[in-house]
C-alpha cells in the first residue's frame, strides 16, 4: 500500500457538553457519520482516528465500527477523563475490550506550539503515565491538539518517546510515516467531500499540502 488517507472524527450526534468555541464546525450528525464509515468499510487504505474523548465516542460510534467490522484508534485527554460529555476510564476500557486503540492527544486541549515547561510535562509526560496505567500498556501515539506544530513541537515529541504522530494537514499519508497526515470531519460534509477525500488531492492540492507540511515542520 503506496498511501493511505486518515480520517478524524470529533463529535456526533447531540452535543452533551459545552463546545469551545469553533468546535461545533467539526461536529458531524450520527446520519453522517454513518455515511462515512459505510464508504471505508471496504477501504484498507483508509483509517479512522477520533479526537477529544468525547461521549459520543462509545455511545455512537463504537456500536458503528463493530457492525462494519471496522478498527479505530481514539486519542483522549487524560486531564478531562469523567468530565461531563467526556469519556471516563470505563469507556476507554471498553473501547479496548472491543478492540480499539487508545493514545493520547494530551492533558487539557492547549496549543502545543505555547505550552511552558510544566504544561508541556503534564501533556506529553503525566498524560502518557495517566493513560499507560488506564491501559496497561505504554501510550507512545499522540494527535496533536489543533493540528498545530512545528519544529520544536516535532523535537518535543521524539524526545518524549512518541513512535507517531497524527496531524490535521489534510491529504494522504505513507502507512509507516512518523508524522501521519489527517483529514477530519466537518459539520457540512456530504457523499461530495466523502469522495474527494477519498480520491486523494489533485496534484496541484498535494503540492500545496506538501508546502505547507514543510513549512510547519522548519518553522
């Protein structure tokens, strides 16, 4: 497999907590999300990534994934664990007793472009350690919190011992890629975007994305 497309999803379906703001724009209906996972269901090349730890999570895509036969790997913020509209430690063990991957998108949503040297252990740091022993297994994978980095975010990230990273630059990635690019959700997609993205960019797109990629990781 020469390339595959990650996907991300955020939340779905009703919301069951206060949104930050912008949030809502990649919040999809349950119909949607349905749509997407009957179009990857047959799509080796396609992953499927979720971020936040929200509720909706288990209550509505797990149950989704099993019927199609589908895996997925969900990032979690150890430092919101049990708070309302969020998954607590018995929905990440389900998520795992049913086959799923856990991995950590940090502590508490910051930008990890800004972070001090305390914010920066308790992302990368008590995170892991929080989510290890939840698990039972070292977390070494991450999404990174807005899709926002650059090079001393990536040199962070190595010297923490992550083996992946997820990203939201959009496009395909290679499978075995250390920076995995992703493609999330939003609030207005339809069976037009599922196909575009699906497709893969147009040469002059991936041009583009690939600028940008490099741009973020020298800056």
């Amino acid at each position: 497999m020469r390339a595959v497309t990650n996907l991300t999803v955020h939340g779905i379906g009703e919301t069951t907590r206060e949104l930050e703001p912008g949030e809502d724009a990649t919040w999809v209906s349950v119909e949607q999300f349905e749509r997407v996972v009957d179009a990857v269901a047959d799509r080796p090349d396609v992953r499927i990534t979720f971020d936040d730890g929200n509720d909706s999570d288990v209550r509505i895509a797990l149950p989704r994934l099993l019927e199609r036969g589908l895996k997925a790997e969900f990032f979690v913020l150890a430092g919101l664990l049990g708070e309302p509209g969020r998954l607590d430690a018995d929905g990440v063990r389900e998520l795992l007793g049913k086959g799923m991957r856990v991995g950590s998108h940090g502590w508490l949503h910051r930008d990890w472009r800004t972070l001090t040297t305390a914010q920066a252990a308790e992302e990368l740091e008590q995170a892991h350690e929080v989510l290890g022993e939840l698990t039972g297994s070292p977390v070494s994978r991450v999404a990174i919190p807005f899709g926002s980095y650059d090079r001393r975010v990536l040199r962070r990230l190595r010297r923490a011992g992550v083996t992946r990273a997820y990203t939201s630059d959009g496009g395909r990635a290679r499978p075995g890629s250390w920076l995995q690019a992703r493609n999330s959700l939003r609030h207005d997609l339809d069976d037009s975007w599922i196909g575009g993205v699906l497709a893969g960019p147009s040469l002059g797109r991936r041009a583009g994305k690939l600028g940008m990629r490099l741009y973020k990781r020298v800056r």
